[in-house]
C-alpha cells in the first residue's frame, strides 16, 4: 500500500487536541487561491526554489506504510498523555481513503487515534471506508455559496449531503471556517454559512483567521499568490464576525 505524501511534521498545532504529528497527502481536486500549502495541490512532487537562501528541495514521494509507521509512532508517549494523535491532512486526504485506512488501521493496533482534516467534495463512499476507524474530521467548510463552492473547484451539495450523513452516522465532527476576505467574510456570507450549517444540526464551528503564512511557498514553486496584498483581519473586524457567528453557534478561534 503507498501513500502519496508530501512531509511530516511532528509536534502539530492547530490540527486537533494534544500533541500531534501531522502526515500532509499530495493531490487536491480544488483550488482555493489563499490555500497555505499549495505544495499539495498537485498529486505530483512539487519542486520548491528558495532563492533568498539558495535552497532547492522537493516535496512528495509514494511511501510504505510499513516504512513511514515508525516515525508515527515515535511520540506514542506524548498522544497518550496529552490526548493527541495523528492527523492525517493535505492536500485531500479522501482521495487516498482505501491506502489511508490501512494505514490507519495499522495506528489503531498502536492505540493511536486520528483525526482526518478535509474539505469534504468527495463521494460519500470514501467517508465509509474511515468513519469506524478514526476518532473524528476536521472539516473545512469554505462558504454557503453555490457559486462560490464552484469557483474554488468545488460542488455546495455534495459538501452538505456529506456533512448530513456524517452527522446521521454518529461521526464526530469538528466544522471549521476560513475567514478569508473578499469571499466569505461579509455579512451575507455568514449569514449562508449559518443558515446552511444550523439547519443540518452543527451546534459548534471553528473560526480560522486569514494569514499569508504560505505566502513564500508560492514564490518558491513559481506560483501567483492572489492573496499576498490581502491584509489581516482587524481585531475589530474579528470581533464583528464572531459576534455574527455565536448567534448560531459556540465559537472556538484562536487569535
């Protein structure tokens, strides 16, 4: 069974509770503009120039399980006491379900739970194949905007029947939303977000503030970042849209 991975990144914050290593998959079917790891948008490996420090490297190769376990399980000690694990993102994890529930699997036989972090525009069957192994879904939901959905390579409906059915089959998950200006942040926006998210039961979200923190990987593959003039969101401005939010919902950011 091979993985198509680009690194892994121990000691993870923000993928999840506890202490976490992170696995990062190649290959992803959309094609957000503000994404802040487009080393993973393509299934590829992805050559990386950084011309400031004169360094080349290339990110993704097909791995073993049986040859990247090792390493995963190397901070076994510090998931168990602190209620970490592993997190499996991207890229889009659901594009490799069948080679990632093995590999899960195998994490389990550990005592280690995982969590998987994904934007949901897959078949539902892929969710099956993982719903009884892990112990939740960050699930990333970019607007409520049909259209929107589609400009990003996406597709609104699919989105929402797979949040439906993963809240009818008992699976835990996390609702997180990018903030990002210019696409979902003004009133209307959340206001769709909202409507959709309550009327299918989802009583919590995370909110993920816009940052430019993979501003320099895009340098580095040849890549127009459409966002690099974009600024960050006042404090003000959060203060307002969390206000909007926790009308519908609890509120877990981080600022």
């Amino acid at each position: 069974m091979l993985l198509n991975i680009s690194n892994i990144q121990h000691f993870s914050t923000g993928d999840g509770e506890g202490i976490r290593t992170t696995v990062f998959f190649k290959g992803c079917n959309l094609r957000c503009p503000w994404c802040h790891n487009p080393e993973n948008l393509s299934a590829a490996p992805s050559v990386m120039r950084y011309k400031a420090i004169d360094k080349t490297e290339t990110l993704g190769k097909k791995v073993e399980i049986e040859d990247i376990l090792p390493e995963l399980l190397e901070d076994k000690d510090f998931f168990l006491q602190s209620g970490g694990g592993v997190t499996l993102s991207g890229g889009e994890v659901m594009l490799q379900a069948d080679d990632v529930a093995v590999l899960v699997k195998k994490l389990n036989e550990y005592g280690i739970s995982v969590l998987i972090d994904t934007a949901g525009c897959v078949p539902y069957k892929e969710f099956e194949k993982l719903n009884s192994l892990i112990q939740g879904y960050l699930f990333d939901f970019k607007t409520g905007n049909a259209q929107n959905y589609k400009e990003i390579g996406g597709d609104l409906e699919t989105v929402m029947q797979n949040l439906t059915r993963l809240i009818s089959d008992g699976a835990n998950v996390q609702v997180r939303i990018p903030l990002i200006p210019d696409f979902n942040t003004d009133e209307g926006s959340i206001l769709e977000i909202c409507e959709r998210l309550k009327a299918i039961g989802i009583g919590e979200v995370e909110l993920l503030p816009f940052h430019r923190l993979g501003s320099a990987k895009y340098e580095a593959l040849g890549l127009d970042y459409q966002y690099k003039n974009y600024e960050l969101l006042s404090e003000d401005k959060l203060d307002e849209i969390i206000k909007q939010y926790s009308k519908y919902f609890k509120v877990i950011i981080e600022r």
